[in-house]
C-alpha cells in the first residue's frame, strides 16, 4: 500500500461530508492520522469510524469554526492528543446565493465568517502554535473557481474565495521561511450536499453548468482528493502560493 502521508497528522476541518470527507478519507489510505471536524460531533465521527474500519487512526473533534473559541479549542486540542500538526486542510464552507441587492448583512457575515476568516484564524493558530516552531507544514486551502470571477449573485461567496486566494499567496510568501507551504485548491462543480442544494433550490440546473465545462462533466471527489494528496506530499515540495485547478477546464475558457 502506497504511504505518502505516512504518521503526518492532519486536520480536514468540514469533514462530515463532501470535499472534506473525501480528503479525509484519501489522507488515511495514505498514512496519515486525521483529525476530523463538523458542527456536529457524530457526523465528523462517521468519516473517523471509515477510517478507523480501514486499519488508519482518527479522531474527531466538534468545533463551529464560526466561534474564535472553537477554533483555538480544534487546534489546542489537537495539539495536546497528538503533540504536531504537519497538515491543516481548511474545507469547511457555505454556499451562499442571492441578488446582491438583496444579500442581507447577516448572510455576508455567515459566509465570509466561514469561507474566508476561518481559514485565516485556523491557518494563524496552526502556523503559530505547531507549525512554525516545528519548522514545517503545509496548508491547503479549499478555494474554488468562484475565486477568479465574480459570477452574478455569488457576492459574498465570490469575494470570500478570492480572498482565500490572496491569503494562500500571502501566507504561501510570508511562510515560506518556515518551510511551511500553503496551497489552494479550486474545485469546479464537484456533486456534493452543497451542490445538490443549489439544484433542489433550482439556484441553476444541471445542464446550465455541464455546458460550461469543457469535459462536460462534474469533477468526482476522489479528482479533488487526489490532489490534496498530491499536494500534501512531498511530490510537491517546491509547490507554495499557488492555486491549483480541478475544474475540466472551466476556468481556462473563462467558463461563463
Ligand atoms: P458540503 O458537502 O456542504 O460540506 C461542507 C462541510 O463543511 C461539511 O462537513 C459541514 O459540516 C462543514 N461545515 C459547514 N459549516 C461549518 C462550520 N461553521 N464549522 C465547521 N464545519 C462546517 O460542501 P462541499 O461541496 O463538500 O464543499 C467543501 C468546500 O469545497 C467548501 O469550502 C466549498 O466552498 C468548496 N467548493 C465546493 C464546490 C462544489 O462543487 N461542491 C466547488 C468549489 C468549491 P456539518 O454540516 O456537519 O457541520
């Protein structure tokens, strides 16, 4: 069995479902000790019981990443059960679809509270409490393509992502004397909870995104998980500030 990320201990925070479990899940079959993390206490336990049936240990710990006292609780935390923290992946995130004009202030804060500031604080803590004295890490931030563009009633998700991508350049830049990486990656319309609700909302359909993405397609999971793996690993140990694609060419074509 292939271990890339043999022992590394890594946080997956949203790992419940989706990207998140999917990355969860991978890091394991790979060697790693994951942490994984949701709202709710027994749907982060469920990927930990997967990983726990492969043979791979897990933990999981309940935080709302909206509260700056849950994510110094997840970092702590896991700090004191497993001493490190050589990966942090911030994947926990909201969708959020409205007319800008009629996007209400309590809406951009939930979204930009979770999709931009977590990964901040997250990333903050990890970097200042393992990361940097250890003097290695990496970090890998979920974008997603709506960083590159601003799509018509995806204010608050639009800037909250490309936010995202100028803190991986920062951070990536600033850090790298740490010889801690930090990467994005940007997902293109991967079917997931998050995806299925925007359909079921009728925000758009199923045919209006296949007909934007060259492979006509969605991207499957394990496309994106593979990816993190990749990235995690030392395969790409000169990678850092940047942000990977995983989108069957959407935002190459410019994609609207
Ligand atoms: P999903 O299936 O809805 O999963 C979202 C995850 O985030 C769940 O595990 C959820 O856990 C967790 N979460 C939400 N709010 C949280 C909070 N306040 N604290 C802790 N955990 C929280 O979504 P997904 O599609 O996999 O998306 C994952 C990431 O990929 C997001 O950052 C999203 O923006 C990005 N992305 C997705 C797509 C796509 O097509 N699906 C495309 C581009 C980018 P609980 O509900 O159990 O708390």
């Amino acid at each position: 069995m292939s271990e890339r990320l043999k022992d590394k201990i890594a946080i997956v925070t949203g790992s419940s479902t989706g990207i998140g479990k999917a990355i969860a899940l991978a890091f394991a079959k790979e060697g790693a000790i994951v942490v994984t993390n949701s709202r709710k206490l027994e749907r982060a336990e469920t990927t930990a019981k997967e990983i726990r049936i492969m043979g791979r240990q897990a933990h999981t710990i309940e935080a709302d990443l909206t509260k700056t006292s849950d994510i110094d609780y997840l970092i702590d935390t896991t700090i004191e059960k497993l001493d490190r923290i050589d990966i942090l992946v911030n994947n926990a995130g909201i969708a959020m679809i409205s007319p800008t004009e009629d996007l209400s202030e309590h809406d951009w804060d939930r979204a930009v509270t979770i999709d931009l500031k977590a990964t901040f604080l997250c990333s903050q803590k990890a970097a200042k409490r393992a990361m940097i004295p250890q003097k290695r890490g990496v970090i890998i931030n979920i974008s997603s393509i709506l960083g590159n563009v601003g799509l018509p009633m995806r204010a608050a998700y639009c800037a909250a992502k490309a936010g995202v991508n100028a803190l991986t350049q920062v951070m990536g830049s600033e850090w790298a004397k740490y010889n801690i990486r930090v990467v994005a990656i940007g997902p293109g319309y991967i079917l997931t909870e998050m995806e299925q609700q925007s359909l079921d909302k009728g925000d758009y359909t199923t045919e209006h995104i296949l007909n934007r993405v060259p492979m006509k397609r969605y991207g499957k999971l394990e496309e994106v998980a593979n990816t993190a793996v990749f990235l995690a690993s030392d395969d790409a140990s000169y990678i850092t500030g940047e942000i990977v694609y995983v989108d069957g060419a959407m935002s190459a074509t410019g994609g609207w």
